[in-house]
C-alpha cells in the first residue's frame, strides 16, 4: 500500500464522516465504495477492511453515549446478541459465495439502493410512531443486519437504524444501540475475516494499514461532525447523501449487471 493510498484513505474517512456523523449516517456505507471503485482494495478483503474503519472510528462515539448511560439499555444487548452470530455467518458467505466482484457490486447496490431511498423520505414519514416490537423481533432483525453487515462491511448499524426508528422506537434510544452494535460486529467480523485467510486462498484478510488509515481519519471526522452539526442543515445532507446512496446503487447494479 502506498503512502498516498494512505493519505487518500485518511482524508476519505475524515471527509465522508464529517458530513454523515450530523446526517446519523455510518461513513462505512460510503467509504466502502471509495475502496472498491478509486483505491481498488481486492475482493472480498474490502469488507473486512471497511469493518476495520467501524472498529478504529467508533470508539470516540460510544465514549459520548457511555458517559450518558445510554450503551446500558436492553436494547443495546438484543442488537448486540442478534447481530453478532449474523456477521459472522454473512462474514463466511462472502468469502465463499458472494467472493465475484461483479456478483458483490449487485450486494452493494441492494444495500445501497433502500438507505438511499429512506434518507430521502420526509422525517415525519421516517419516524411515524408504531407499536413496539417484540424482543424476538428485533433480534431477528438484528440478525438479518448482521448477515448483511458482513458480507458488505458496515457490520449492521446503518441498516437497523432505518428499521427501528420506522417500526416506532425513538431515535435517541435506538442511535447508541445501534452503534454499540455496529462495533462489536465489526470487530467479530474482521476477526472471522482474518481466521479464514489462514486457511483460504486469495485476498481475504482485512488491509489493517489502510483500514486503520481511513479509521483514524473516521474517527477525527466524527468529532468534527458532532460539533458543525448544529451549524449544517441536516436535511439537506440527507437528500444528498440518499442521492449519492441512489446513485451508486444504480451503477454498481449497472455494473454487476454487464
């Protein structure tokens, strides 16, 4: 990996963080398509390497909500207990079945394509009140984020925000859980991506140079983020980012597609 490949992963976490942290976005889901489309990180080790940007970037983060107790609600463990076994499993599917870059670029644009379209929704529409959901429901779910989660990188966070929050739960208590389950899978993820490389062939370990570079630059980011966000409309970030989500969706499926 070359220095500027280094510095470009820096001022990449730092920037794409700067304008999602305010938007209650996880950089991942942009910084993925950074490493796949301009650093040219190889398949599958850009998710392992973009789980390893979540592990570096969200310590700053959970220190804030840990200070506030709010890392001790119960929803925090059902996420955390749902999502660990599916990142895991999604970990082991992308290496083994979703290794093809084009077939990967199809996953991505699936994720893609739906946070896209929520961030676009009015927030009202976004955060219409509904009942609450059954604890095995929401372990379910976070499963099923957690299955995603690993086989495109972002460990689950940023899909089960949009789902909890439709399905009701307030926005403050579902933020810190969320988090709290977007690191403690990254952090199994990349572990389960670098037990694989022992013994499979090809690039599966994570790019801990490069993956650290752009966390730090995540992780300097944040902060940055939290404190313009009062000064930065957040709707308009959403609408921009929901059309940069958009965007990508439709030429990576493009691409997968051809």
């Amino acid at each position: 990996m070359l220095d500027s490949d280094l510095l470009f992963g820096f001022a990449a976490g730092l920037a794409i963080s700067v304008v999602t942290a305010p938007a209650g976005v996880s950089g991942a889901v942009f910084l993925l398509p950074v490493q796949l489309s301009v650093l040219h990180v190889p398949n599958p080790a850009v998710t392992p390497t973009n789980l390893l940007y979540n592990v570096i970037a969200g310590p700053g983060a959970l220190a804030r909500h840990a200070r506030t107790g709010a890392l001790r609600s119960p929803l925090a463990g059902l996420l955390v207990a749902g999502a660990l076994p599916g990142v895991v499993l999604g970990a082991i599917a992308r290496v083994h079945l979703v290794a093809d870059a084009d077939l990967f670029r199809l996953c991505a644009a699936v994720v893609l394509g739906p946070l896209g379209a929520w961030l676009l929704l009015p927030r009202r529409t976004r955060e219409r009140i509904r009942p609450s959901l059954p604890r095995k429901a929401i372990v379910a779910i976070a499963f099923a984020a957690g299955l995603v989660g690993g086989v495109y990188g972002i460990g689950g966070g940023s899909l089960l925000s949009p789902v909890l929050v439709g399905a009701g739960l307030p926005v403050a208590l579902v933020a810190p859980a969320a988090l709290l389950s977007t690191f403690a899978t990254s952090i199994a993820g990349c572990v389960a991506f670098a037990v694989m490389s022992l013994s499979t062939p090809g690039e599966i370990a994570p790019d801990w140079t490069l993956g650290i570079a752009c966390g730090l630059g995540g992780l300097t980011g944040g902060y940055l983020g939290a404190a313009l966000a009062p000064r930065l409309p957040e709707r308009l970030l959403r609408h921009l980012l929901g059309m940069l989500a958009l965007a990508l969706a439709v030429l990576y499926a493009a691409q997968g597609l051809s």
